[in-house]
C-alpha cells in the first residue's frame, strides 16, 4: 500500500495498487485490523479507476466520424 492519494493516481498506478491489495486479500495472511483497511483502501482504488475509466469513455463518445473517417465534432476535455 502506497502513501499517494487515490485522488491523485493515474488509473494505472490504481489499478496495480488494487491487483496488490486484492492479491494480498486473497492470501488470507493478514491480520484482521490490516484487512479492513486494506479492504477500505481497495474500495478507493476500485472506485478511481471506475472514475478513469468513465472519464475515457466519455472522452471517446465525444469524437464522431465524418464520410472520410476523419474525427469531427471532437470536445476538448480537461484532464482530472
């Protein structure tokens, strides 16, 4: 578990910190105060990286295509 705000992680450094978190979880090994936050802290990184990826998506649905496949219609959007 990284000190850096879940706020402020890329959806890739989420999403390795939660395979970390689920990993060790799934192992069983840790104790029970541990696993609770663990579990808390797993539920913030699952919750950025659906974040992200509803960002992308929408980035995505933004962009149409004109009769020579060419992006039109495009929106700039700024990123979180």
């Amino acid at each position: 578990m990284t000190d850096q705000p879940v706020e402020k992680m890329t959806f890739e450094q989420a999403m390795k910190e939660l395979e970390g978190v689920v990993a060790q979880l799934e192992r069983g090994d840790v104790p029970l105060d541990e696993s609770i936050a663990l579990y808390q802290r797993g539920a913030e990184l699952k919750a950025r990286c659906e974040a992200r990826l509803k960002d992308a998506e929408e980035k995505v649905a933004a962009i149409t295509l004109d009769a020579q496949g060419q992006p039109t219609g495009t929106t700039l959007v700024e990123p979180q």
